[in-house]
C-alpha cells in the first residue's frame, strides 16, 4: 500500500513543490527584472542617439540662409553725364617781341648773371608801362615781390593750368581769389627782374602744369 504521507500535507513531496515552486518564481523574477534593466538601457542609449542627433541637426538647419519669397531685382545703377569741359582760351600775356625762350632742357647764358642756368619761362620785351594781359581766365593766387623776379602774379586756371606774371612794374591792385578774365590787365611792364636786368623793361612769363613746368609757346597754342 502507498504512503499517503509522501504526496500529502505535511508530506516531503509537498515541501519540494514548494521549494521548486519558490525557486521557479525567484528565477523568473530575476529574468524579469534583468531584461526590465536592459529594456531601460537600450531606451536611454536610443533616447541619448537622438538628443545628439538632434543637436548636430539644429546648427547645420540654422546656417541654412532663410529665403523668403523671390529675390528683388535690383536696377542698374546709373551715373550722371559729366559736363564736357571746353577747351582753355588763351592769348599773350604782352604784345612784344621774344627775348629769352623756355629751356629747361638746356642750359642758356644768362647775361645778367653771367653765367649758365635753365630757363623755365619766355621773356618778352616791350616798353615800360605796357599793359600785361592774363593769358587765361583764372584766379589769383599769389601777388609779391620776388627777390629774383620782381614783382609778381601767379593765376590759377581750369585744368590745372598755373601761369606767373614776373617782373612787373608795381604792385598791381589784384586780390588773392579775386578772378580774372582773358584778356584783363594784371599789371605793367617793368624793369623789377633783378636776375634779367640786362634784358631791359620786359615781363617774364612762365607756365606749369600740375605743378611741372611746360613751355609758354604750347599753353599759349591752346586757345
């Protein structure tokens, strides 16, 4: 006959079941717990994927220039016509004849001084008290009295034309800025050029062009 107390309360068969039964809900409880832990760590390493992609995203989105609607045509810019500039009248300072030419490529001999030297200017004889005439229409920019040349007027014209009146007899009634016209008495004839004395009563006229010498005879054959 069978032993009722093996399988039966109090029986060892049924503190065994127990203990396995303990042992099946310890192990699945553990199981559980651990894949709970993995499914929390592969959800925080995904989470953490995406915050840095979303960080990488944003800048690149942000350097991207906005563009809203179409781009406005601009007009073409457009500059005014300059005003033609009319050539320069010109005429001669005095009505005399030629007694020293422009050499400032050459040395000449200067009889007052007696010696060699360039020239930067024409001389014309005529009498004294002659009428000297402003070669161009101008300003004034300089009346004075030379040490070398003698009384003296320098005139500014458009172009960047500079002309010198030297060796006047006086000083001429003229005002620095005051304008003049071609043609318009600046003076007369004198005898004041202390370095051209042997020359006689005559006015030495000299040009520059950009602040550089150039020959009378071409400023003069502009107009």
């Amino acid at each position: 006959m069978r032993d009722n107390k093996t399988f039966g309360i109090g029986g060892k068969g049924y503190y065994i079941a127990l203990v396995l039964c303990a042992a099946a809900i310890g192990i699945a409880g553990y199981v559980y717990q651990n894949n709970q832990k993995k499914v929390e760590q592969v959800s925080l390493i995904e989470q953490e994927t995406v915050e840095m992609q979303a960080r990488e995203t944003v800048p690149a989105a942000a350097t991207e220039p906005a563009t809203t609607g179409t781009p406005r045509e601009t007009a073409p810019e457009t500059t005014a016509p300059q005003a033609k500039q009319e050539p320069l009248k010109t005429g001669l300072p005095v009505r005399g004849e030629t007694a020293a030419v422009y050499s400032m490529d050459a040395l000449r001999y200067n009889e007052t001084t007696r010696d060699w030297r360039v020239h930067n200017g024409v001389d014309y004889g005529a009498e004294a008290g002659a009428p000297v005439l402003a070669a161009a229409e101008g300003t004034v920019t300089e009346v004075k009295e030379d040490d070398l040349l003698g009384v003296t007027v320098v005139l500014r014209h458009a172009g960047g034309y500079e002309t010198t009146y030297a060796g006047l007899a006086k000083m001429p009634e003229l005002a620095v800025g005051q304008k003049v016209t071609l043609g318009q008495k600046i003076g007369e004839v004198g005898t004041t050029a202390l370095a051209e004395t042997a020359l006689g009563p005559h006015i030495h006229f000299s040009v520059t062009y950009q602040d550089m010498p150039m020959d009378p005879e071409d400023f003069l054959s502009l107009g």
